[in-house]
C-alpha cells in the first residue's frame, strides 16, 4: 500500500514538472513565432511603429523624451503593442484614463504593468525606454501569470475529475490552447485565467475567504470575473438547503446564506467601485449639459455604455450577413464548448435539472468538494496533500478493481467513475457547466463572437471534455486530430495576424 501511494507521489510530481515544462516552452514558442512573423510579413496596420505618443493629459511625463541607449530595440519592442495593448500600456504609462473609452479596460492588469515597470524592470529604462518596459512588463506578466494558470488548472482538475492522466491532458490542451498568443501578448487574458482558476482551486479545497478574494481579484481583471460569484452562490445554497433539510438547523442555513452573501457582495465591489471610480471622474460636478447619456441613467453604468457606444456590442446586434465570417471564426470554439455543455449534462440529466438538490449529502461524502464548509480556510497550505489524497483513494480503488476484474479494460476520464461517484462528479460539475453555459450564450448572442476564441478559452470544462475525447476508446480518431490541428492551426494564425496588427478574434 506504502509503495503504490509512493508511486502515485511519484507520478504526480512528474505530472507538475511535465505541465511546468510544457507551459514554459508553448511560451517561448508563441513568443518565438510572433518575432518571426513580425520580421517577415508587413504589417496591415504600422501605427504602432509612431513614437514616441504624444504626452500624457493626467499627468504629462517626459520619459519618452529622454535619450536612450538602445533605440533600435526599443522600436521592435514598442512595435509588438497593438489593438487592445495599446489601451493597456497607456493606462499604465498615464496612471490614470484619460478617455471615456479607457474605462472598458479594468485597472489591474495595468496596475500591475506599472509596478512592474518600476520595480524589476527599472534598471532597463535608461536601455530602452519607459514605454518599451512597460511592454516588457506586460509580456512577463502575461507569461508567467499563464505558466501558474495551467498548474493551477492542473490541481484543480486533479479534485474535479479525480484521474491525474486526464487532468495531464487537459492541462497541456490549455497550455496550447487556441487563444493562446493572446495569453502570451500584452491582454488581460493570462492574469485573469490565474485568478479565476486559482480561485476555483481554493473554493474547492475549503479556502472559501482566499477563494473569494482572488475571485474579486479577476473581477478587478476582466468584467467577466464577477461571474465567479455564481460558484460561492452554489455553494451556499447547497449548504443552507444541507442545513435546513438534513440537520435540522435553520440559525446554521441563515448563518451560512449570510456568509455567502457577504462573500457574493465581495466579489462584485471592485468592479462596481471602478464603475463608481468612472462616474466621479466623467460625471459628478461637471456641466450638466455636457453629461454623457448614461450619467443621466438610473443605473449609470459606464461599462455598459461604452461597450454599446464604441464597439456596437448589444443583443443580436452582430447578427448581420458581413459578420458571417468572424461566426465562423468562432465556431470551433463554440462547438467544443456546447459538445462539453451536452457530454456532462448527459452523464446525470436529472442531477442537472434538479441542480443536485435531489442527491443526499451523504451519498457525497469527502468527493463533493464544491460543498465543503470551508473549515481548511486556515491550512491552504495543505492543499498539495489533500489533491494528492484525491488521486491515491481513486487509483488505489482501481487498482483494487481491476486486479479483481482482469477483464474489464482500462478506461479513462469520465468513463473511470463508477455509477455512485458520477451523481457526486455531476454536483460538483454543475456550476462550472452553467457558468460555460451562460458565457457561450453572451459571446454568440451579444458579444463580438469572434472574441469567444479567448472569452472562453479559460473555462475548465472545455479541456476536460477534450480530454475525455482524446482518450475515449469508442471516439474516432480523427476527432483527436481534428482537436490538435485546430489548436495548432489557430496558434500559428493567430501569431501570424495578431502580430502584424491584422484582425484576429
């Protein structure tokens, strides 16, 4: 028994170094193919190549004024900030927003830029300039934020589909992912998918007060991350309704619908304190026949009316025959994630439409992770033991299976889970499933949909499902293909496009 656990140790740590290795080297690999096609194509848009900006309007600095060293490498760098980098480096370059239109991009992602820039990489501002190293600072951020998304990724999958080899897969799928040059570019991609998926992690393992703190972290990150509230929701009235049906206490169900208030409230207060942040600045005190539209609402939400305002995103209001294209830019995407909405719905439909109120707690025992009472908040650092136990039970059990039933073959994924732990994997799967659900709604329906490319790209269960296809035994292989080739295709694309400023997702 000390042995195979041993050997398990063994294969997990191998697992950990394997996704740390592959992450860095898909890494140096986008970086490497954006260089090369910048040197080789011409680009459709050489407005990156003006510099120096003109000044700052906040708080004017002089920096790109001043004599540098290394010129020549400066303008190579500066040429890699396009489309929505520009946005970024100049909010951090400026310490502030300086047009309406700024307010789409949310403040950490730049903050974080700039203290970078004045922190580690400050030596290298007399070498190439200030501008130049705060791109340098968003290409390290994004890169290394996205090295510790996929090990977060992994631990997380390793709890939720208790099988390291398909947790492996599902991890190196995401290391190269379709989106990918966006989570090695000067976006917000990478640092969000760290927070959301990291603070999944801690959700799952107890640590519910850190979990919602990286959760209101991502929502600082992208818009989206105030979606993550919808998990600590789950998760409270799963426990409430376990407190008021099973152990007949109505103070613990209030006790535990306060907190999960508190906590839902918590992640949602960054971004509406940024919005509060963009309505002080454009709106309180100034002429009031000069106000913009949506000061005047009754809810004045800024980031609302700029996404409608300049860049026409609303409800069906892409629905046009010119964008057919950019829907079938989006359609692979699309496609894998609603095959993952239908392949998990599938495994228990009842457990689906009930929401898993219909499974008894006590059919869900230590595997229901999702509704853990959050008692480990105080021992994260025990996290690496706890998702190495998840692993050693479930293959020590099958271990145990198959010496006892040599003639079942080996399965894996979701195929491995026996008939009582797929209604406990189902409950657990739930909210991430709906959350999918609803952002493949968004990004068909209302966004931009060749966006959905890296909308979704951080989602969890679209590695796990493409992981389940790349090992079942009854799928063709050429859907293994089809699903290597589209990520591989989509990388070199995009590193083709994206680089030399022309249109991609």
């Amino acid at each position: 028994m000390e042995s195979s656990l041993r050997r398990i140790n063994n294969g997990e740590s191998q697992n950990t170094k394997m996704i740390l290795k592959t992450a860095i080297a898909s890494r140096i690999t986008l970086l490497a193919l954006a260089i090369i096609w910048r040197s080789i194509a011409t680009p459709y848009d050489t407005s990156a190549s003006i510099n120096p900006p003109p000044d700052c309007l906040l708080a004017p600095t002089n920096h790109h004024h001043q004599s540098i060293l290394f010129p020549r490498i400066a303008t190579a760098i500066e040429n890699g900030i396009v489309w929505d980098s520009v946005y970024f480096i100049r909010i951090a370059q400026c310490g502030g927003y300086e047009y309406e239109q700024t307010y789409a991009f949310l403040p950490l992602y730049p903050l974080c830029i700039s203290l970078f820039s004045q922190t580690v990489l400050r030596p290298l501002i007399p070498l190439v300039g200030h501008r130049a190293v705060l791109a340098l600072s968003g290409y390290a951020l994004s890169n290394i934020s996205f090295v510790f998304a996929a090990l977060f990724l992994y631990r997380l999958s390793v709890i939720i589909l208790k099988d390291s080899e398909a947790s492996l897969r599902a991890s190196i799928l995401f290391c190269f992912n379709p989106a990918s040059i966006f989570y090695s570019s000067i976006y917000s991609e990478s640092l969000y998918a760290l927070l959301s998926i990291g603070g999944l992690n801690f959700l799952m393992l107890g640590a519910n007060n850190l979990a919602t703190l990286w959760f209101a972290l991502s929502g600082c990150a992208r818009s989206n991350g105030v979606l993550n509230a919808g998990y600590i929701g789950f998760q409270t009235m799963h426990q409430a309704y376990e407190a008021v049906f099973y152990k007949r206490s109505t103070f613990l169900a209030v006790q535990v619908l306060v907190s999960g208030i508190l906590r839902s409230v918590c992640v949602f207060v960054p971004f509406v304190a940024f919005q509060a942040y963009g309505y002080y600045n454009l709106c309180d005190g100034h002429n009031p026949d000069k106000l913009r539209p949506w000061c005047e609402a009754k809810i004045p939400l800024l980031y609302n009316f700029i996404q409608s305002h300049y860049w026409g995103v609303g409800f069906l209001r892409y629905f046009q025959l010119k964008q057919l294209p950019n829907f079938l830019l989006a359609s692979p995407i699309l496609s894998i994630a609603v095959c993952s909405i239908i392949h998990y719905v599938k495994l228990q439909p009842k457990v689906f439409l009930s929401l898993g109120f219909q499974v008894s707690p006590k059919k869900h025992g230590d595997a229901n992770l999702l509704l853990s009472s959050g008692a480990n908040t105080k021992n994260t650092s025990l996290s690496d033991r706890e998702i190495s136990t998840v692993v050693q039970e479930d293959q020590v059990l099958r271990r145990r299976k198959h010496n006892t039933k040599q003639e079942d073959p080996p399965r894996l994924s979701t195929d491995n889970v026996s008939t009582e732990k797929l209604g406990d994997f189902s409950v657990i799967i739930i909210p991430f499933v709906l959350h999918l659900g609803f952002m493949v709604a968004t990004a068909f329906f209302v966004m931009h949909v060749q966006v959905a490319t890296r909308f979704l790209s951080s989602s969890p269960p679209i590695y796990w499902f493409a992981s389940y296809v790349l090992a079942s035994p009854g799928i063709q292989r050429g859907w293994r293909y089809l699903i290597w080739g589209y990520c591989a295709a989509y990388i070199l694309l995009g590193s083709l496009l994206f680089s030399n400023f022309y249109p991609f997702t």
